[in-house]
C-alpha cells in the first residue's frame, strides 16, 4: 500500500468536508454501539441540520450529510450532550469496529462487545494518540471472523482457550493477552505504530502504508509483550474463513431472546426508519442499537415474536429484513450529485440494475477511481464509473492481488448482463496475512 503523499483530510464530526451536496459530519460510533437516545439524537441532528437522512459507513459509523457551513458548532453541541463526542481531541481516531452479533447468536469463542468502551477510553486518556489518522482502524473478532477480514492496523480475536491474539498486517504471528489486557495492548500498538511512522519521516496513515525500512515485525510483537503484563507471543492463531456481514432478518432464539439485523440498502436510512429503529430498541430491546461495517443495524434484546413483528414493519420501511432482497451484496459510494468528483449518479444506476444481476458476489458502484467505502475481507464485483460506461472487475479479498477485469467502459443497456455475469464468477482464495489458505464464502457489502 503506497505512503500518502498529502495530510490526512479524513472528515469528522468537528471537522466537516465540503462536498457537493453542503457539508458532511462523519461521526465515530465505537463498535457501532449506540444507545437508544442516542440513536434519536443522530436522527433528530439529521432532521434539523441535514438532509433528514443518516449513511452508515464501512465501518460502522454514521455520516450526516447535506449541512451548512456554519454547522459545526451546533453539531458538536449536540453530540456533546448526547456522550457521543467524549474527547473533541481524539473524535477522529476512534475507528474500532466490533463483531456485530457477539454475545447474541451464541457464534464466537467470547462476547468482546464489553471490551469496545475499554479499549475506547485508552486510546481517548493518551493526548499522543491524536496523532493517528482517522483511517487508523482497530477490529475485535469474537471467533467468527467478521470482523478479522477487514485489514485492521490492529485485529484482537477471540480464540476458544479464553484469551485474545492480536495481529497486525503482514506480521507473523500473535500476541495472546487475557481480555483484560486488551485496552492496554491496543494502545500500546496504536503508539508503536505511531513511532514506526515517525521513524520513517512519511505520512504514513495506516500500518500497511509504512516503508519495509518501518515496516511493523516480529520485534514489534516482542516490544508489545515487554510493554503489556500477562502477555505471550505466539504463533498466528487459525484465521476462520472469512464471515461477512450478518444476514438480515431475526437471528435464531438465544435464552429467549433474538436480535434482528436491518440492512439499510445503499447504506442510508431515512431520520424516520432511524427513529423507528431506536424506539424499537427502547420500548422492546435491550435499549441499543449496533450499527455494522456492512452497512445495517442489529437490535439486541427483542422476544422473538417482536423480532418477527418488527422485521415485516421495518420492511414495509424499505428497509431489509430477511433474506433473499438483492440489495444484499450492493453497495455504492455517494456518487453524483453529492460529490463533485464523481462521473455519475451511481446509485441510481445500481437500482437500475438491481433486479437484473442479483446474488453471487458482491458489487460495489464508485464513481472515481478513489471507490470510497468499497468492500473489505471478501471477493467482489468492482464497478467503477467511466464518464460514458462503467469499468468491471473482479476484486481478491486479498487486497495485495491483482483484479481481473471482467468489462471496459461497458454501457448503461450492457451493464445488468455483464455484472450478473460478474457476480457469478467464482472467486479466488484469499490467502491470510500470515500466508496460510482459508475458504471463501458470498457476503454481503
């Protein structure tokens, strides 16, 4: 992954991006974990300073789009009083996606959902943290894998003998740390990371960015283990193969109990199903909402004869709630007219063609050859906006992998048989960080 050549501009909830469309607040959302009235007052800021619309991010934060210029006060105000901006400091920084349904569907070695406001809040008490990019991504991994596939700078996964193994790109092997130690250790590599990159005099934003002269190693592993009491290295722990999102629609009754996951096609939601998703979580769930870096929201806590109720009323909504949709596996970037740099309107062009090329591997619409927001952790179909056509791709899960092109400056009247065509290719395995070999399964974006 080459170094940047320019500062990180990431937006965020202080530091709003002018697009085309008005200006843009990306909020970091810990896990995606939210509190109801939380929830309501991310939707009520979209009403009263936005475009009453809400965009879930790949990693499951929350954007608010079509602002003025001059709302950033009003909006750091609000996320104050709601506990959703902790530290103006370090808004930016805190990317830490979570395994959505941990501890719900009885999946995974080890419920890490308590351990997100732990690792939070160590990276929130150093001011030296501020100086990671807002592209810094740490993930926690039950067992399951989900979160594991997403090229984190920092990947804690649960392992079945109790204790958590800590990767990091392109470094063989692991750190073993009892879950206690995981907010001392995620910090310890954020600094690390952070002295690698100075070292180096580049701007580097993310740990596969560094030159191989900084590059992170065994060491690094090593001085983690020195830096983090009850600690080990070991070897890199069995990756499972890569697990995607969660489908959407109820999970399966646990101590009677069921969560139901929303997927909110195009990754945007109305403030309305907004609202109605966090009113459900206060009077019937648990009085939480996780938002997922598959671009949906999972509802904790709901009897199952409320999940089912709940999934047909949500889907009347528009959004999804069961399977079988084919937005499954589409995504998009905003595209035209909200961005200035795109050479089309993308999103109206993947509806277009969305009952023509359903399933098969995921499909991802961009507008420029930047293809923000694009899939992690899986194979898929890379649809990139000519100006006149589209360009086809098949992309590896392994980003380091070449893509196979599959279609050039294709037509709007080819696009739905070229991409059904594309989605039906079989991909290729994804090989570890670590080298080793793990099957591929479809996913959802």
């Amino acid at each position: 992954m080459p170094t940047p050549a320019r500062g990180d501009a990431c937006p965020g909830a202080l530091r709003l991006h002018e697009a085309a469309d008005g200006h843009l607040a990306r909020i970091r959302i810990p896990g995606g974990l939210l509190q109801a009235p939380q929830a309501t007052a991310l939707a009520r800021a979209a009403e009263d300073l936005g475009d009453a619309h809400l965009d879930l991010t790949s990693r499951g934060n929350v954007q608010l789009r079509a602002l003025p210029a001059d709302a950033g006060q009003e909006l750091a105000a609000r996320l104050a009083e709601a506990a959703l901006l902790p530290s103006p400091a370090h808004e930016r920084i805190r990317n830490l996606v979570v395994s959505p349904l941990s501890g719900l569907d009885g999946e995974g070695h080890a419920d890490v959902t308590p351990l997100v406001p732990a690792v939070d809040a160590a990276l929130l008490a150093d001011p030296a943290t501020t100086a990671l990019s807002g592209r810094f991504l740490l993930a926690l991994d039950d067992g399951r894998g989900d979160t594991a596939a997403l090229d984190a700078d920092v990947t804690m996964l649960a392992t079945p003998d109790g204790v958590l193994a800590l990767t990091l790109p392109g470094v063989p092997g692991s750190l073993r740390l009892p879950p206690d130690q995981a907010p001392a250790a995620a910090h310890a590599a954020a600094l690390l990371f952070l002295a690698a990159a100075r070292a180096s005099g580049t701007r580097a934003w993310r740990v596969a960015e560094l030159p191989p002269g900084q590059a992170l190693s065994t060491a690094t592993l090593t001085e983690l283990a020195a830096r983090v009491p009850g600690t080990r290295t070991a070897p890199a722990p069995e990756l499972p193969a890569p697990y995607g999102g969660p489908r959407p629609g109820p999970t399966p009754p646990r101590e009677g109990r069921s969560a139901l996951h929303a997927l909110a096609p195009l990754g945007r939601l109305t403030a309305d199903q907004w609202r109605e998703l966090a009113e459900l979580a206060a009077r019937h769930g648990a009085g939480t909402l996780r938002a997922t870096p598959w671009r949906g929201i999972v509802v904790p806590g709901l009897t199952p004869a409320r999940a089912a109720e709940a999934a047909a009323g949500l889907a009347r909504t528009g959004l999804v709630t069961g399977e079988g949709s084919p937005w499954e596996g589409v995504g998009a970037c905003t595209g035209r007219p909200g961005c200035v740099k795109s050479l089309a309107d993308v999103r109206a062009d993947a509806r277009a063609a969305l009952d023509a090329a359903p399933g098969g591997l995921p499909v991802y619409w961009s507008g420029c050859e930047r293809r923000c927001g694009h899939p992690r952790g899986t194979a898929w179909v890379d649809a990139v906006a000519t100006g006149t056509g589209y360009d086809l791709a098949h992309r590896p899960a392994d980003p380091a992998a070449k893509p196979r092109p599959a279609g050039r400056d294709v037509p709007a009247h080819r696009l739905p048989e070229a991409l059904a065509a594309a989605r039906r290719t079989p991909p290729t395995p994804r090989p570890t960080r670590h080298g080793a070999v793990r099957k591929e399964r479809e996913q959802s974006v």
